[in-house]
C-alpha cells in the first residue's frame, strides 16, 4: 500500500495520492484533474471548407458490423450559430449538423 500512495503518480493530478490528499495542494490536484477532462472533450475546431465525415446513429436491429460513419467525404461550406451552439451546413447534405454527429478528416 505504501508503493501505491507515495511512489505512483497519477497522470491526472501530476501527484501521488499521499501528496494530493495535503490541504496545501488540494486546489492544484483540483485543477489538473478539471483540466484533464476538459483537454479529454475538446473536438478540433472546424472551419469552412474542412473535410469531414458524418457519423451515422445505428438502428437497434443492426446485428452486423457495419461503419459508424455514412459513405464518403463532405466539405463543410457554411457555419451558422444559433442560441450559443454552432451549425454546419455540409455540401449535398440536406440539414444542418452539430459538431458531435461530424469527424474532421
């Protein structure tokens, strides 16, 4: 239990449990793990004319292995914003995405 608590640091707080546990550094082992997470959530920031794909939702009934993306590539040609989120308007696409259904190439 002592290798465990003073010698392995973790990736998330940059410290060892024992030493994150100390009122001194409780703060900073705050900030690094909201930090981690944060970085972990970001997607890459599109801009007009990217490449991307367009991820597809999958029906219940689909039993077999099938891609997670639709067929082809897609240019982005438009980004509107509307109530403080962004929409992509994709060429011979007939709506407009959010950024969770697309994957930047």
């Amino acid at each position: 239990m002592l290798t465990y608590n003073d010698k392995m640091v973790y990736s998330a707080t940059n410290m060892t449990p024992s030493k994150a546990r100390k009122n001194e550094n409780e703060f900073r082992a705050r900030m690094n793990v909201s930090m981690k997470a944060r970085k972990d959530r970001i997607y890459p920031e599109l801009k007009v004319g990217d490449k991307v794909k367009i991820i597809r939702k999958k029906a219940i009934t689909e039993q077999e292995r099938t891609s997670n993306f639709l067929k082809g590539e897609y240019t982005v040609e438009e980004i509107s914003k509307s109530l403080g989120q962004s929409y992509f308007k994709i060429t011979d696409y007939p709506r407009k995405l959010m950024r969770h259904e697309l994957l930047k190439i």
